[in-house]
C-alpha cells in the first residue's frame, strides 16, 4: 500500500498540543459526515492509532505528537493514490485548525 505522511510544526509543547488534539477524530468526523464512515481512534501517550473509511477507501495510521511538531503517517489503498495529494491537505488543515 502507498504511505502518505504529514508534518504540522506547532510551538504548543507536546502536552498542550496533545490535549487539543484529543478531539481531532470527533472534529473531522463531524465536518466531514458525509464523506467519513467507520472512524476510529485510540491514544496512548502522545500516539493516535486511528482508521477511518472515506468513499469506500480504508485508511489507518499513526498521529505522533512532539515538542515542537506533529507527525501523521498512513497508508492509502492504491485506488487512492490519485487523491493523495488532497487528502494530505485536507488532513494538514484540520490538524493545523485543531492546534489553533
């Protein structure tokens, strides 16, 4: 499967972008409701686990929170590859929105 990674920079220090990143999944599950099925996630430590289905596409991977940036990797089914490129942005804006 095709990896797709995202890097947000924050000055939040780990702990406070953690905690407003705590409702990342409900957020974006509910701007986007119509598009996103199947959401799941699960903290442990500064680590999301999370999986989600958007038009049929499964997708899953990781959120690591640091001191000074987030990182989101995951990996797209490879009928999803041509839409790579605007679910990273999509996803890039909700993170930065959501540590705001």
């Amino acid at each position: 499967m095709p990896a797709f990674s995202i890097e947000v920079p924050h000055s939040l220090g780990e702990q406070v972008a953690v905690e407003k990143l705590k409702g990342f999944l409900d957020g974006v599950h509910e701007k986007f409701k119509d598009q996103i099925s199947s959401i799941e996630g699960e903290w442990t430590a500064n680590v999301l686990n999370f999986s989600f289905t958007t038009y049929g596409f499964s997708i899953g991977g990781t959120m690591t929170v640091e001191e000074s940036v987030v990182r989101l990797e995951g990996q797209l089914p490879f009928a999803a590859v041509a839409f790579r490129g605007k679910i990273e942005e999509s996803i890039r804006k909700e993170m930065q929105n959501a540590l705001d």
